[in-house]
C-alpha cells in the first residue's frame, strides 16, 4: 500500500499547531514555523514573554486597550530567535497556526515579517 505523505504546508502548519500549545498567554495559543526555500525549519515562535520574563499563565495579563503588554507574538519571537542564533530569514517563509478564537496575523508582525524577508505562506 503507497504511503500518503502530506504536502509541505500542511506538514509545516501542523508544526506550527504543535508548537502553539506552548503559547503562555491563556488569551491565545499561536505558533510559528520559519522556513527556508529548501523546506527546512529555521526557527520556531509562540506567543509568550521574552525570555527570562514572568508569563501571563503565572502572574495574569498585563493589558492595555484590549492588547497584552507581557505577550510578544509567536511571529515576532520566532523572528527574534532567528536574529540571536544568527539565523538569516532572508527568502525564507512563515507558517503560522492560531486556534481559533484568535485574530489572524496582525498589522505590527506584518511590518516586522516584512522587514526580516519573510513570506507568509500559510496561516
């Protein structure tokens, strides 16, 4: 019987499902997957705390007109991953997998996306 392998986006998507569920804000579980032009996996990101800081899940959100202040975006903390571990993005691409009653890719990690030459695949 021939296996059945899934195609690139929905295996990196399900990456990108996966690493959502280590999300540290309960107001949303997102994750991201960057990828490179030959399919391999260059960075990961949730939405949580930078390093080293308290996480919502500890100590409650920090918000401000409807935003957590604590929380960097799963996109955002996969893209600064990259940068500290001297990972060129440039032509690479983003998975990104948010449940469901999150909102979607938001205009700020656009603009930072943007910056760092990344595509948005998939989401």
């Amino acid at each position: 019987m021939p296996v059945i392998r899934p195609g690139w986006d929905s295996y990196f998507l399900s990456i990108a499902k996966v690493v959502s569920t280590r999300s540290t804000c309960p107001r949303a579980s997102v994750g991201a997957v960057v990828v490179s032009e030959d399919n391999r996996i260059l960075s990961t990101g949730y939405n949580g705390s930078p390093s080293g800081e308290p996480h919502c899940i500890d100590v409650g959100c920090d918000m401000v007109d409807d935003h957590c202040q604590r929380t960097l975006h799963a996109e955002v903390n996969a893209i600064a991953y990259a940068a500290r571990a001297g990972v060129s993005l440039r032509g690479s691409r983003l998975y990104l997998y948010s449940d469901p009653d999150s909102y979607g890719v938001c205009r700020e990690c656009e603009k930072v996306r943007k910056a760092a030459s990344v595509s948005l695949a998939a989401f």
